[in-house]
C-alpha cells in the first residue's frame, strides 16, 4: 500500500505529467510569462465550463476577494457579513480594506452559513454577504440572494472550496458554485479540488460593467497602460500556472467525482455509529468533498489524530479556532459562547484524506484504523 497523504498532488501529476511537462516547457520556449495566450484561454475555458460571462483571472483566492470588495467601491466602515467558521482569508481582506467584519453563525448540520443569522445581523451599514461554500458545498444561495435583494446588499461568493459544485435553486434550475452571487471568487492553490502548482485565483461575474472595473483593479487600475482610472493592485494569473490549469480543467468533473466516490466509502463505513457524524449534504447543492468532515461524539479527538498518525494516517483540523477566537479578530462585541454552533464544531470535527487518488486498500485500512480506536 502506498503511503497515505492528505493530498496526493505528486500520483495526481504522475498521471497527467506528459501533457503539463509540455505545457510548461511552451510557455518558458515562449518567453510569454505575464498574461501569455494561456491564460487568455484558461479564462476562456473556465468561462464556458461555468456557464459565466466574464471570468477573470488573478494571482491567488484571497486577492480575488480583495479585488472583488475594491471593484464593488465598498468603504473602510461599510460592514461585511460573513461566517465565523471558515479560513481566515474570508475575513482577512474586510480587515485590510478597513472594512467591517460581521460574524455570524453557522448550521449545525451542513457546517454552512446561516441565512437567518445574516439577517439578523444586517444593519444600515451592512454593504455585502460573503457566503463561503465551505468544504465543498454551496451555502443556501435563494434565501441569501433573496436577503441582499430585499436589503440592497451585494453578495460576494467565496468558491475556494467548492469549485465544479452544481447549485439547485427552488424553481429548479442549475447553476455553478461561485455564479450565483453578484459576485463570484476562488482559489487555485495546489491542494484545491482544480489546483495549479503554485498561487492562482480567479473572479467570476455575470456583470459587464463590474467585470471591467475588477480587469482595472487586477492590473493596477489600468485600462490602457500607464492611465490608471482606479486605485488598483498587481494580481496576476502567469502563464505557467495557466498553462496547468488548462491541462487540468477538462479533468475538473473526473476530480470531483473521485472525491464523490472516497467520500461515498466513508459515509458507508461509518453509518449510524454514534461516535462519528458524516457529513450531511445539503439538499440544494451537490457536494465535491474539498474536504471530508466528520464530527466527532465522545471521541478524544488528540488521541485519535495520535493514533492515526503512528499508523501513518494524516488527519486535520479544519479549522480549530473560530474567526471570533483568533488574536487577530478579538473585538468587544463577540465573546465566548456567542456563537455556540461554530464554538461546538471546532471542538469535534475532524478530517480524513481526501483527494483523487486514494485507492480501496488505503480507505480500507483508513476505515478499520479509526473504528479500531472509536470501537475500543
């Protein structure tokens, strides 16, 4: 059996390495490194495989957050809601662009953000929602579309994790994690369910006006070189990376659907034992299993990562520390016990490997190792 890894990027790249070495080594004959034709045609492909209008590309998942907040005009004060269980990058750029961060809570079951939480913290400074698909499955996009409509509000979906998701909206029609929004944005870091080998990111939008602006703010708020019409930043998508990722999107459903597959073991294997949640998925959103999540009951959680890890089994915490917990973010209107569902979950989740190449045998073992423990 293999060594088992939370990622498996090397078996991943084994397989597809003839196509990307040639990629890579065309750009570099090229010498076409910023804004070469491979990203042009990754934007292009990305924009169909989405069904979107504009897909812009950028250097990484939190610039494309960042530029997202700058091209809506949003101002240092204006209040951004968004979930306090997610990576800190979600908050991160409100902070940085000096804008207000509202925390809010999160379901018990899908782990997602809570629509009727965002309405109750909505306020005349309330600008934007950033409702973070987290772990692989699209937050309930009708109802929080139908708040920012009802509270003029932007909404500014955060598709780090989720990339390929379907979104099933109440009249029935699909739709593509990250399209929904006002705005959509995501992140290509290596170990993303569609990951480059590097940094990248990416903007997607219905709306040709904003579209504009963001491909000004992307480039240092130039349309035409040196006449600079916003404040902007330098956040690029190269070349190389590009180049990977159009080796790598034809292959995005395939990904998803292995994910599908391991995650599909793990839901059976532990089924109705009273010490191990499995993920529940929601019922509007397909899931593609960024990460597999499991809460744990009556489970000494440090002893069981101990374990897995003597037997060669890595396990993750995602996350540990609520947003409103961090150093970072301590602030007077949010304390301990406030957030009781996402004060609960970071004390019981845990995360099993999960990616595209994990072989029957490495579940197997994974599957008998933990219920070895939980058993005893």
């Amino acid at each position: 059996m293999k060594n088992i890894q939370m990622v498996d990027l090397f078996s991943q790249y084994e397989k597809i390495q003839p196509e990307v070495d040639k990629a890579v080594l065309e750009v570099m004959r090229s010498s076409a490194f910023i804004n070469g034709p491979e990203v042009k045609n990754f934007q292009l492909a990305l924009e169909k495989y989405l069904d979107v209008n504009h897909v812009i590309p950028c250097a990484n998942g939190t610039d494309a957050l960042q530029v997202a907040m700058m091209a809506l005009g949003l101002k240092p004060g204006d209040e951004v809601i968004t979930a306090t269980f997610t990576f800190v990058a979600t908050a991160e750029v409100i902070a940085l662009l000096g804008l207000t961060p509202v925390l809010v809570d999160v379901d018990p079951d899908t782990f997602l953000i809570d629509p009727v939480q965002v309405a109750k913290a909505i306020t005349p400074k309330t600008k934007a929602i950033v409702p973070v698909h987290l772990f692989g499955q699209c937050a309930n996009m009708d109802e929080i579309m139908a708040i920012a409509k009802e509270n003029n509000l932007y909404v500014i979906e955060d598709n780090a994790q989720a990339i390929g998701a379907d979104y099933l909206h109440k009249d029935g029609k699909k739709a593509k994690a990250g399209t929904i929004g006002h705005v959509g944005t995501t992140s290509f870091f290596p170990s993303k369910n569609l990951g480059c080998y590097g940094d990248g990111g990416a903007i997607f939008t219905n709306d040709d006006a904003l579209a504009a602006k963001i491909r000004k703010v992307v480039n240092h708020g130039m349309d035409r070189r040196y006449y600079h019409d916003e404040i902007g930043v330098n956040s690029r998508l190269d070349s190389i990376q590009a180049a990977i990722l159009n080796r790598k999107l034809p292959l995005l459903d395939s990904y998803n659907a292995a994910r599908q597959s391991a995650a599909d073991y793990y839901d059976k294997a532990f089924a109705n034992h009273p010490k191990l949640i499995t993920p529940i998925r929601a019922k509007h959103s397909t899931h593609v299993f960024h990460q597999y999540t499991l809460k744990l009951v009556d489970v000494n959680r440090e002893a069981l990562i101990s374990f897995l890890n003597e037997k060669g089994i890595p396990a993750m915490i995602y996350y540990p520390v609520a947003l409103h917990m961090q150093e970072a973010y301590q602030d007077e209107r949010y304390k301990e016990g406030h957030f009781p569902v996402t004060e609960g979950l970071v004390s019981q989740v845990i995360s099993l490997p999960m990616h595209t190449e994990l072989a029957e045998n490495q579940l197997d073992f994974i599957k008998e190792s933990l219920l070895t423990f939980v058993n005893q």
